[in-house]
C-alpha cells in the first residue's frame, strides 16, 4: 500500500472582500478595499480583484491604495462576520476529514488521504468541497492538490481565483525544475542575493548544489531547501484538538421573518446533524442563535435529559428553542445559526460557548 499523502490547500478567493461583496450587492463587480481608511496609518487587510488589477495589496498603506485606486470603495472590517463565514467554511472541510489545519480564516491545510464522504481521490475532494463552499456561502475558493504542504501551497495558487490546480507524485519533478527559487517557501531577498550570486535562479539550478554546499552557505535552512528541491516535505497536517462545537450560521441576503427562520432552522439541522454523526460524536446540549436586523444578537441553549439520537431530535428542540427568543412581534432577522456542544467525550469544562 502507498503511503503517499493526500494534502489540500483551500484559500477563499479575497476573503475579506469577498464576503463584503457578497452581502452588499451594491459592491459586486466594483473595487473593493477592505481596511480602516479613517485611520492616519491605515493598512489594507483585503482587496478585490477589481481592486487588485490597480495594483492594491494587502498590507499596503491605505494613502498608497487610494493614490492607485481613487474609485476605490473602502470599507471597515467586520472580523466577527469574517469568523462566523469562517466557520461554516470549516465545517465543510470537517465532512470531509477530521485533519483540517488552518492557518487562517481564509485558508487552510486537509489531508484527504482517508476521506469520510468515499471520494475517489483527492481531486475529487477538492472539487466537491469547493462545490460545498459554492453552494453555501456563496464565495470562490482555490485549492491545490498534492503530496505535501508546501507543494499544495503552491498549487493553490496557481490558477486562483476560484481555480483548482493539481500535482500528482509523479509530476513533482518536472514541476518544480522551471519554477524561479522565490516560489520555494523561506526564500527571501537576502537568501534569494545569496543564490543569484552563485547563478542560482530556478528549482532546477538548486538540484546541481550538493547538500553539504547548501548546508555551509544557509545553515540549516540549506538543508531544507535541498529538500523543498526536492519535493520533500514531512510535516503532518496538524488537526486541532477536537472542536469543542459543531455549528453553523447563515447571514441572509436580506432580513427574513421567524418563519423564514424555522424554515432554515429545519433545513440546517439534518446538514448539522450529518456532520455530528460522521465525526462520531454525541453533543448534549443545542444551541440556537439570532441577529436581529437591528444587530441586537441573543442564543438560547438547551441541554434535554436524553441526548438528541436523530436529525428529526436536532431540529425538534432547536425549533422549540425559537420559542424562548425576547424579540419583538414582527422583528426580522438577518442571520441564524445552530450548533450543538458539550459532548460527551470531552473531558474539560463541558459548558462550551457556542459561536465565540
């Protein structure tokens, strides 16, 4: 039996930006800038693509921005919105593997080597997840396929946005020969001097140094990267420890009344339940939560006797939880969610917050 990984590396397509785009129709299509623009040091934390094509880069001082995009739309970030879209994002890798490392809300690693769902291959799984994503939240993702992490890294962003790109063990090779030496992760301005020097530019050049050579000129990181040549790359997708919730949210497009609520409610709650059931696990208590249109945001949790056995038990007392809101006759709403914690085999503090 091969033991060759299966690795992908998800990025969400100008997260940031994107979920802005997507819940102010009035942005789509228009250059966007994400970043606090009142401030006298200001930095860019997303761009569009629109925004993009003048040059905007994350990072990029706000003065900078405005100077090569003055039709810019800048616009304040909203973290607990990016987290909560973020979230949902995740339990979508989760239906697919229990490895999922991110390394930020926008992106991270899965190892797909023994997928949950009895996809064929790992291509397989990375068009279906970035389908799932697609479908319920309504943004682009890019993903890269391969043996390892940084190989996966590279592919990711290869044919973004919203692209897929793939390198098979017997492609490592060939791939990596032409790619210039910057590509490889760690290589910076002073190591990429010190090998331009030496006539070093690309992949293929670094294969004719020997080890030993590398090793006197980088130090330890001429051992890594005699690897990286390589295509070797060790490092195990590291999960977190196991989620102390399983959830889900949705911001709607436009405000909904309770009954559009209880619609979706019922809706989530077998998808919820899908995810809980293939994870194996056993969740005590559910929790139910709202954002008025108004942004006043209340939950309401219970923890029944008997633990939920069934999607039909999830959406029962999720639905009854409805009940127990404050809000006003009539008030609409513009997000929901549903989440179910306090499992049984945790063996910490077992009262979990949901959707922090």
């Amino acid at each position: 039996m091969s033991d060759t990984r299966k690795i992908l590396h998800v990025d969400m397509d100008a997260f940031y930006a994107s979920v802005e785009q997507r819940d102010r129709p009035e942005l789509r299509g228009r250059p966007v800038v994400v970043g606090w623009a009142e401030a006298a040091r200001g930095v860019v934390c997303a761009a569009s693509y629109e925004a993009r094509a003048f040059g905007v880069r994350s990072a990029m001082p706000i003065a900078r921005a405005r100077k090569l995009c003055p039709e810019g739309i800048f616009v304040r970030p909203d973290f607990t919105r990016y987290r909560e879209v973020s979230s949902r994002i995740r339990s979508i890798f989760l239906r697919h593997t229990p490895l999922v490392e991110p390394l930020s809300l926008d992106e991270a690693y899965l190892d797909v080597t023994s997928e949950l769902t009895g996809l064929p291959s790992a291509t397989a799984a990375a068009h279906r997840i970035r389908e799932e994503i697609r479908e319920e939240t309504g943004l682009s993702a890019s993903a890269g396929v391969a043996p390892n992490k940084f190989l996966a890294k590279i592919a990711s962003d290869w044919n973004k946005p919203d692209g897929m790109f793939v390198i098979r063990p017997h492609q490592v090779d060939a791939f990596l020969r032409p790619l210039e030496v910057t590509r490889l992760p760690g290589v910076g301005s002073a190591t990429e001097k010190l090998l331009l020097d030496r006539g070093i530019v690309t992949v293929g050049d670094l294969l004719e140094v020997d080890r030993e050579a590398l090793g006197r000129w980088l130090g330890k990181f001429g051992e890594r990267l005699w690897e990286l040549a390589r295509g070797i790359d060790p490092r195990a997708v590291v999960a977190d420890r196991k989620a102390k919730q399983m959830s889900s949210e949705t911001t709607f497009e436009t405000d909904v009344p309770i009954d559009r609520i209880a619609s979706w409610i019922s809706e989530e709650a077998g998808r919820l339940w899908e995810s809980v059931a293939r994870s194996e696990r056993a969740g005590r208590t559910v929790t139910v939560k709202l954002r008025a249109a108004d942004f006043t945001t209340a939950t309401r949790q219970a923890t029944p006797p008997a633990l939920p056995r069934s999607a039909a038990d999830l959406r029962e007392i999720a639905r009854a939880l409805l009940d127990r809101f404050d809000f006003p006759p009539g008030s609409l709403y513009r997000l929901a969610g549903i989440g179910v914690s306090n499992f049984l085999d945790e063996i910490d503090d077992p009262q979990t917050k949901l959707f922090d």
